[in-house]
C-alpha cells in the first residue's frame, strides 16, 4: 500500500520504531530505581505515541474528510503528550519540594487542557496550533535557574540544542518554507525531521545527565537550620566550573 506523504510517514513511523527501543533503554537503566522509573516510562510512551500516530496519520489515506480529521486530532493531540512527556523525567529529577510539584502539574494541566480543546472545540487555524506548541514547549523551561545549578552549563548546551530543533521545524512550518523539491519534500518534511533530530537529542539529554542526576548534599545555612545546595542557588547563575 502506497503512503499518502511517503517522507512525512516513513521518517515517523521509524522513529516511533526507534522510540520503542529508546524507552526500552530508559527502562533497564532505571528498572532499580523507583523514583526514577515512571517519569522516563511516560517520557517515552509520549514518544511511541507521536511518533506511531503522526506516521499512522500522514500514511493512510482517507475516504470522506471527517475520518482524515478524526486522525488529524489523535496526532495533534500526541504532540501536547509529547511535550508534557519530554519535560517529565526533568523536572521530576532536577527539581525537588514544591517547585517539582508545581511544573509538573503546570505542564500537565497545559497539556490536557489542549487536548480537551482539540476535541471539544472548533478547528483552529494551523498556525494557532504551532504557536501554542512552540508556547508550551518553552514554558518548561522557565526554572532555568534550578537546572543550571543542577547540572551545568554543558548539560544544558543538549536542552538548547534540543530546543532549538523543535523550534526550527515549528518556524519552517509558520512561514512554510523551504520548498526544496515541489509536492514531495518541503517546509512540513523538514518539521519532520526536525522532530526526530530534536527526540533524539533529549532522549541523549535525558540518559546522559538526568537518569544519571545525584542531587547534591545539604548543606548547613545557619545554626538550626539546613539549606540544599540546591535550593540555595536558586536565584543565583551558576558559576561555569559546575559541571557533571
């Protein structure tokens, strides 16, 4: 059976085929630590499930347009998912008390909320839709401050790249450009692979600093009291020599 968007389809469906084996990975490397288990189990089903849906819907092809935009939604819906999943298992290990619990439900609620609105509202315009993923993507990363000080700047060099990749196929989607070749690979193959890039990135962020975190030590502040290293650099840059 022919694709209906051959590239858009293929480079997808493979990476939700990778995505299986990544979270498999996350999963050995965390099977032993509970705290540490759940936030990349989610993390990864996110990508399964993008990956898979987004494929699914760019591949089939479609007989009246209600069927196309009942598959149209599964795979916008995945993308609010994805977003929430990939910011999981960080703010779960690099955050602690309160602010963890806060970002975590934030980006959740955020999520869910733009699902309930795929569904239960009208059809807004496309660029609405990337607008508000290229939103919610950055909102994770207001405590800047706390993952610096977690992990330093080198490890943070992989969130940027990250970032950025997600950003770039977001913008080549908005301005709808490039056409490199006319009606086979343009401006929404490139979001594609921009997507992939940008999953693998975090997915080598994520193993590489995050599962692999050691929270630092408390520290004393004053007599009777005890402040983490942590928490006492949160409104303060970090000084570039910290580096895990």
């Amino acid at each position: 059976m022919s694709l209906r968007d051959p590239i858009s389809s293929s480079s997808h469906l493979l990476t939700a085929i990778w995505a299986v084996f990544a979270t498999l990975v996350m999963y050995r490397l965390t099977a032993n630590r509970p705290g540490r288990l759940l936030p990349v189990v989610v993390y990864g089903l996110s990508m399964v499930l993008l990956f898979l849906a987004s494929g699914t819907f760019h591949g089939l092809h479609y007989d009246t347009p209600d069927q196309r935009r009942l598959f149209q939604k599964i795979d916008q819906s995945a993308v609010y998912l994805l977003i929430a999943g990939t910011y999981t298992p960080i703010l779960s290990v690099l955050l602690v008390g309160a602010w963890r619990k806060w970002f975590l439900r934030m980006v959740w609620t955020l999520a869910v909320a733009g699902v309930s609105c795929m569904w239960l509202l009208p059809k807004a315009p496309h660029w609405a839709i990337v607008g508000i993923y290229l939103s919610l993507g950055w909102i994770g990363l207001f405590p800047l401050p706390l993952y610096y000080r977690a992990i330093g700047w080198r490890a943070m060099n992989w969130v940027w790249a990250g970032g950025g990749l997600y950003s770039l196929g977001a913008v080549c989607e908005l301005t709808q450009w490039p056409i490199i070749v006319p009606g086979v690979f343009q401006y929404h193959e490139v979001l594609h692979l921009c997507d992939t890039a940008a999953s693998i990135v975090f997915f080598l962020f994520v193993v590489r600093y995050v599962i692999p975190y050691h929270p630092p030590r408390p520290t004393s502040a004053r007599p009777g009291g005890l402040l983490t290293a942590h928490s006492a650099g949160l409104f303060s840059l970090p000084s570039p020599r910290v580096e895990r």
